[in-house]
C-alpha cells in the first residue's frame, strides 16, 4: 500500500494506533518519553507525559535498560515483555510491550 507523501512518521503511527488498537511511545537515549499515543493511559502503571522517565509508568523495564538502548541503538532488532501484569485496578489487567 502506498502511503501520502505528505503524510508525517508520527502521523502514519497515530494512524496505525487508531486502525489496529496499537499503543505507541517514543523514547529517547536517556530512556525519557519523547512522545505516546492518546490510548497509552491505559497500559502505564502511573500517568507519564514527555521528559518522564519511561520506567515511572513501566517499572517492568528496570533492569533491561541495556536490552532497550541496544533497541534504541540498533544493536538489536526487537524487544518483547509479555503478559504483564498491572496492579492498579483502573488499568488493564495485563499489558505486553514490544519493539518492531
């Protein structure tokens, strides 16, 4: 399928998210949210917003930092955390992260 020219990266995300249920965030090297779609409450531990650290709403990813910046790097090609549980009532009961 060809895509608009016109049409932004983050655009084409926001899109996809809306079409396929998909949640997204955008991080940067430090591991601090850059940007996230609108749905993306939902899954977080904690409400973040851009310049929080990722791992105050996603403290499953403490202790993989190594395995995210080699994502971020392009040392890696994908990252997959599955299943996993939340314990606020208000969130989903269980969430999977992965990088494609």
């Amino acid at each position: 399928m060809a895509l608009p020219s016109q049409l932004k990266p983050l655009g084409i995300l926001n899109k996809l998210s809306a079409v396929q249920s998909i949640e997204y965030l955008i991080l940067d090297q430090r591991l601090c949210v850059l940007e996230y779609s609108k749905g993306l409450a939902r899954f977080s531990e904690v409400p973040i917003k851009p310049g929080d650290d990722v791992r105050s709403g996603f403290p499953e990813l403490r202790g993989v930092e190594d395995q995210l910046v080699a994502v971020l790097h392009q040392q890696k090609t994908c990252f997959e955390l599955q299943n996993i549980p939340r314990s606020t009532p208000a969130r989903l009961p269980f969430t999977s992260i992965y990088r494609f």
